[in-house]
C-alpha cells in the first residue's frame, strides 16, 4: 500500500501548491507540499509563516521543528534543505515506486536543467533577503515615478504587520503582487490610474451638477422673493394712489361745496325748486335761480357725499341729459331757464363710475 505521501493531490490541493509555489519562490515542490501539510494545506497560514522566516520572525503558527534554514549574508540568498521522498513500504509501494522512477528521473532532471539555466538568464528576486520596508518604498517611488501618484495607499510595512494590523484593527487586507515584467503590469496600473482619474471626474461632474442645481434653486428663490417684493411694492404703490385720489376728490368736493352761490329764497320769483333721485334711491332737495348754469346744479351733486364720482343729470319730461359739464356740443353749459326747467323738477343722477 502506498505511503501517505504518495496519495494523489486534488484539484484544490494541486491549485493550492501551485500558488504556495509562485508566492514564495520556493523551488522544491515536496518542500512546497511539505510546508502546505504541516499547516493542513492553509495557504494563508504556510505563506505568513514562510514570509516571517524570511523576516526573522518567530511563527506564529507553531509549525514543528525543522532543521533551520542557513542563510549566507555575503550574497543575501537563502538555502534550505530539500527534504527527501521517503522510502517506499510494502510490495505494491516499491513496485509503484519502481515504474514511477524512470519517468520521475527523467522529469525532474531536465526540471532542474531548466531551472539552473534560467537561474543565469533571469534571477528570481524573491529568493533575496531585503530590506521589506525598504523595499515598499523603493516600489511606491518606481510606480509613482512610471505612473503617477494616483493610486491607492499602499501599507509601508511587511506583510506580516499589515496581516497583524488587519486582525487587530477588524479590517479587510488587499495585497498586490507586482512584477515589473509581468505583460499585464502596465496596462493594469494604468487602467487603475485612469479609474482613478475618471472617478474623480465622475465625482467633479457630480458636484458641478449639485452646484449647478443649489445655484438654480437659489435663482428661483430669488426671483420668486424679487416678484412677491414687486407685486407688494405694486399693491403698495396702488393703496397709495388710491389714497391720493380720493384725498383729491374730497378737497374738489370741499372746494365745490364752497364755490357754491348761496341757495335763493322760496319766496323768490326766479327760484327753482329741484328734487334730486340719487342712485342710491336718496332724496336730496335745493332750490336754485333761473339765471344760474346747469354747472352750478352739477357742483352741487358733485359735492354730496353720497353722489357717485362720475356722473350725469337727466330730466324725465322730455327725457333727455342735461349738458351740465363743458362739451364740443355745449363749451358753455345753458341755465335752467334756457334748459327749460319749470320752477319744481325732479331730476334723476345717472352713475358713469364704471363705464
């Protein structure tokens, strides 16, 4: 029967590896599997911890004890031990392990042949010893300086203080993996940076179109208080004009009233005795001289309180509208006796005020 090691590795497992693999640097896929086990296959867990043995920090996962790693600090590169497959226990092991070997030989001698080459041609970065705050700096001055300062706020620290700080303070961790050589690298920092800049337009719009908004709304609150300040300054204007003209009319009443020939006697000959029919169905009653103009009739009228402001004057037999006011027709009113009025009349006001 085959040794735990051997099983086969699920498709998550596989996934997992892989990615363990490309996070780290490490070399070794047993190493990698190795790694990824002692921490049943967490790869959170297996990275933190792999990131600070890098740093020198004691793991926080309380991995088993391993032989330590040497590190040379003339070239800064790390060196661990691979650890070795373990011998194959029963008939059907060996006999797997047997069948196996040719092909295994075969595929991790020329994986190792292309790895040393590569090794001249492209170094792998990630298998130094650097400075990780230095390194973040070194970075955020190459992005800013490639493209631009708009981009998120990177955490000036090492993975595992930014691990740490996010644990503490309840907070979701984002990490970006950058390779400069990567084909997708400059078109995803820049597609970033002009996120960014079309946010912050999006954003600017907005608040153009909010201002412009605030700005309309201010001018019709103006212009509604600048109409309601003309309509009351109108009525206003109104209350005062009608004040005005109807002060003026009671100073001609009075000044009619006292322009008035004193009333003749009902002894007197040439009187005449005239009934007047205000619209108001009142009655007013005065006596007047033959000689005197109609003008003199419409003075009086016009000087009652209770006579309209506009008006004329009209006899009954015959029907017809005395010229008591200067005309084409009549420049000089007649008097009563040219008018035709007997020494008792009755006449009748006809209000004009609202034609």
């Amino acid at each position: 029967m085959a040794a735990p090691e051997d099983r086969d590795l699920t498709q998550e497992q596989t996934e997992k590896l892989l990615q363990f693999q490309d996070l780290t640097g490490i070399e070794s896929m047993d190493q990698c599997r190795h790694t990824l086990e002692q921490h049943n296959w967490n790869i959170e867990a297996a990275v933190q911890d792999r990131l600070n043995e890098q740093e020198g920090v004691p793991s926080v996962f309380n991995p088993p004890p391993s032989r330590p790693l040497q590190v040379n600090t003339a070239d800064h590169r790390i060196y661990s031990y691979v650890v070795s497959r373990p011998q194959p226990r029963g008939l059907l092991g060996w006999g797997y392990y047997l069948i196996m070997l040719p092909f295994r030989f075969t595929y991790y001698t020329i994986l190792d042949i292309f790895r040393f080459a590569l090794r001249f041609i492209r170094p792998d970065p990630r298998s130094r010893v650097t400075d990780p705050v230095g390194d973040i700096v070194s970075f955020m001055h190459s992005f800013e300086e490639k493209y631009g300062r708009a981009h998120p706020v990177f955490y000036q620290g090492t993975y595992s203080q930014a691990l740490n700080d996010a644990k503490r303070e309840l907070r979701f961790l984002l990490v970006y993996l950058h390779g400069d050589d990567h084909q997708d690298s400059d078109e995803f920092c820049r597609e970033e940076r002009n996120q960014t800049q079309v946010l912050r337009q999006q954003q600017d719009e907005a608040y153009l179109a909010s201002l412009r908004a605030d700005q309309e709304k201010e001018r019709k609150k103006r212009e509604e208080r600048e109409r309601k300040r003309r309509k009351e300054e109108e009525v206003q204007q109104q209350k005062l004009a009608e004040e005005r003209r109807r002060r003026n009319l009671q100073e001609e009443k009075e000044r009619k009233l006292e322009c008035l020939p004193p009333e003749p006697s009902p002894d007197d000959p040439e009187s005449v005795k005239i009934i007047f029919k205000l619209p108001n169905d009142s009655r007013v009653e005065r006596r007047f001289h033959f000689s005197q103009s109609l003008t003199v009739i419409h003075d009086f009228l016009f000087s009652l309180k209770e006579s309209p402001e506009k008006f004329q004057i009209e006899a009954n037999f015959p029907r017809r509208v005395l010229p008591c006011v200067p005309s084409e027709e009549w420049p000089n009113p007649p008097t009563l006796q040219e008018a035709g009025l007997s020494h008792t009349e009755v006449l009748f006001v006809q209000d004009l005020t609202d034609e």
